[in-house]
C-alpha cells in the first residue's frame, strides 16, 4: 500500500456501554486509535459486492493495519471531520495484518 494514497487522519472509535443517571445503560465513544486513511466512495462493480453484504455500504475505507485497531468490528465506528462512518463490513487483506479494508455507510451514527 502506498502511503500517499493515505491521505486522510480518521478517529476509531469503539462503543462503551456506560450507564447514566438515572442508571439506564447508554453508548459512549472511546477513540482507540487515530490513523492515516483512504476514503473513497463505492464504484459501481464495488457497489454491487457490497450489496451482497449490506445494502446500505456506500464508503470504502482502507487503512494499514496497527495493534490498536487488531480487535476493530463491526460495531465500532470511523470519523473523518464531521462525518462519521458506521463499519458495514471490514477485511484485514490476505491476513497479513498490512492492511484493513471496511465499507461503511457514511452519515448519522447508528450506535
């Protein structure tokens, strides 16, 4: 993977349960890692693999691989800026931990 294809910071975060107070479990956010990132949005061909996953993909996000991120699933999140993407599906590439490959949905988070 060519570093300079990593061109955005993205934040990890995994979900916390916490409680409130009134004592109701709630999801808190705890960014586990901040790491260099390529966003791109689905290509067609791209698209129509995803939609065997999860229709709702519409983000591909690869980042090299790091012990922060070793335990990264589905329920954890990304976030670029603003926007936040909710991880769909995720793939560490040929299991060599080099590389990590999620679809996302962007927008509103789910968790």
């Amino acid at each position: 993977m060519r570093a300079g294809l990593l061109r955005f910071r993205i934040a990890v975060d995994e979900p916390v349960e916490t409680q409130d107070a009134t004592g109701d479990t709630v999801v808190a956010w705890a960014t586990r890692a901040t790491v260099w990132a390529s966003i791109d949005p689905l290509k067609s061909s791209e698209a129509l693999v995803a939609a065997q996953v999860s229709s709702s993909a519409n983000t591909k996000i690869t980042m090299r691989w790091a012990p922060a991120i070793d335990t990264l699933t589905e329920k954890w999140r990304l976030r670029h800026q603003a926007t936040i993407y909710n991880v769909v599906s995720l793939a560490n590439t040929g299991l060599r931990n080099r590389e990590i490959v999620c679809l996302c949905k962007s927008g509103r988070d789910t968790g």
